[in-house]
C-alpha cells in the first residue's frame, strides 16, 4: 500500500477508540434501573432493529418496558452506559496528529450510545464526518452501509480510504471486498455489546495490518509515507 494514496481515515468507535465496559441493554433496564419487563422483553434482533433505525430507543423501552416517561428512561440508561466508558490512551493526541495531514470519518453501530459518547469526549472536534447505523439505516456488516458513505465522497478513489476497527466482520469484511485499505486494532473492550456481529472466517475479513494500539497506527502511516 502507497501511504501518498491514503487521504481519509475511518475509524470505527467502540473497541477502536473506547475501551473499558459496555453492559448488556437487559442489564442496565433491568438490574440498575430496575424496570420491569414487558414480555419477553429485549431480544438482539429488536436491538439491531434499533441499531438500523427502524424504530427508536425510546419506542424500544415504552414496547418493552413498564415504564412513566420512555424518553426520561432511555436517557437513564444512556447515562448509565456512558459512564461505564472511556477513550483509550492518548486518543485525543493522536486524533488532533492525524487530522492535521488526513480527513478523518467515524462510522459506528449504535442504538444511540456512540452519539453520547461523541458528545461526552467532544469527539466531534476531530472528527470532518460522522456516520451512525441507526441513521444510514443499514449496520456496518451489511454492504449498504459503506456504499452510503462512499456515496458522500463520489470523487475519491475507493483506495484512498484506510479503515480502523476491531471487529473483523463489521470492520474488516465490506471496505476490503469494496477495495479500501484495512487496519485491525486489538479490542479492549471488557464486555462487548450484545448485538456485535461476528466474524466467520472469510478470508475478507482479514485486514492487510493488525495493531495492538493508536499509537501503532501513527507508527504504521509514518512508514507508508516514506
């Protein structure tokens, strides 16, 4: 790979640029916020269902849970989820490094918790484009969903584009197939969220480099830029 060639960096959100702990959605409604339970309750497709936009976290919670104000709940458990997270080391440094020389994009898989996480670390200061899946409308395994990105950039070459993340499915899988360059960093995460994708062994989901932190990554670039 040609490092003249890499003009935008997307990186994926949770694993990538956050680590610590997600708790399951049923654990935070249910154990911390003790609300009780419609049903059977939240299952991982309502959650993806969410994820996708197909309906809202707010709509999830009056559905599923016995509740007075679904708004006031899902910020509840929006807040509790924050709290539980932080960016890896030095993220913000490497950020504000690379944004000097790179357009830098987020993409993440969300029910509405990357968006707090945005706002909480002022993510949004570093980022020129920040793309959810329950706004684009497809989750990051499907190919859709990176096509719709691709389609804001309509005058860049597919390979002038390198994606960081830590899932090989949703990360790896569709930039690789679609001819963007890959970078798989090592998750962090204690507990992941409970509608990740998992990766079946293609050979896609391979990435061309792997890295264990952020700082690899300057390290990597700095390489290919010679």
């Amino acid at each position: 790979m040609r490092a003249s060639k890499i003009r935008y960096l997307l990186f994926d959100l949770n694993g990538t640029l956050v680590t610590e702990n997600y708790l399951k959605h049923t654990e935070v409604f249910e154990n911390i916020l003790n609300y009780e339970r419609r049903g059977e309750g939240l299952t991982v497709e309502k959650l993806r269902d969410v994820s996708k936009g197909k309906t809202s976290l707010k709509e999830l919670v009056a559905k599923n849970y016995v509740v007075d104000d679904p708004e006031v709940a899902s910020y509840r458990f929006l807040e509790v989820q924050v709290s539980q997270i932080s960016l890896k080391k030095k993220t913000l440094d490497i950020l504000e490094a690379l944004h000097q020389k790179y357009t830098l994009i987020l993409c993440s898989d969300t029910t509405g918790i990357a968006k707090e996480v945005v706002k909480k670390f002022k993510l949004s200061n570093y980022f020129d484009k920040i793309f959810y899946s329950c706004d684009v409308g497809y989750l990051k395994s499907e190919k859709t969903f990176w096509t719709t990105i691709l389609s804001h950039f309509p005058e860049v070459k597919y390979d002038e584009f390198l994606v960081i993340g830590d899932n090989p499915r949703a990360d790896i899988y569709h930039p690789k197939l679609l001819g963007m360059h890959t970078v798989m960093i090592e998750n962090t995460l204690k507990q992941k969220l409970d509608y990740r994708d998992v990766a079946t062994g293609s050979i896609y989901e391979e990435p061309e480099y792997f890295i264990k932190s952020l700082d690899e990554l300057l390290s990597l670039l700095h390489r290919w830029s010679k």
